[in-house]
C-alpha cells in the first residue's frame, strides 16, 4: 500500500524522536534482541547459561546489555545469598509484551532477508 505524498509530513524535528529510532537505540543491536528472545524462549536464564547460549559475546558485554536491560525494566535480575552467587535473569511484563512484536520481526526477517 503507497501512503500518498500529501499525507507524508514531518513530525520529528531529530530522528531521535522517532519512536522507532528511539527502540533501535535502546533494545536494538547485536546482543539485546538475542537475549531477549532466549529469555522468551527459556524463561528464567542464568548468567553462565546466557553466555554459552549467545556465540561471540565476552562475558563484559553479555554483562553490560544485561545491566542496561535491566535499567529499561526489559528483565529482572534475581540474587540468591548462596555461594557460589546465583543470579537468575528474566523476562518483565514489559519485557514480555515485546514477543507479539519480535515474532512478527523475525517472521519477517525469516521471509525477506535471506
């Protein structure tokens, strides 16, 4: 379907406003939709268990996008007092409402970006 050009204006003075971008920026990447998607699929993922599931993230990255995950309220982070220190990783209901959308992506994807 073709928008007609009329209907077209701008309603971002930066890129940065587009709602889109603004997604890219925060949950877009190499690493975060991949972690995203093993938490939809596992549910409750350890840290070592996230990083041997994800070939070619240093355990500093796989840290950080779980830190910055975790500001976005994207997954939780739950600490067992044991030793050695357990740490559990899931997904929010934030973090849950992304599967219709990442699904539809990787359909997508699947389909178009062979």
């Amino acid at each position: 379907m073709k928008i007609p050009e009329k209907k077209i204006k701008k309603n971002y003075q930066q890129a940065t406003e587009c709602p889109i971008t603004l997604f890219m920026e925060h949950i877009g990447g190499k690493w975060k939709p991949v972690i995203i998607w093993l938490l939809l699929s596992k549910k409750i993922m350890r840290f070592n268990e996230l990083d041997k599931a994800i070939v070619g993230i240093s355990q500093k990255m796989l840290s950080q996008q779980l830190k910055d995950l975790e500001k976005l309220k994207i997954i939780t982070r739950k600490v067992y007092p044991v030793i050695p220190p357990k740490v559990e990783y899931s997904l929010t209901e934030k973090g849950m409402s992304l599967q219709e959308n990442l699904t539809k992506i990787m359909e997508w994807s699947t389909e178009n970006l062979k």
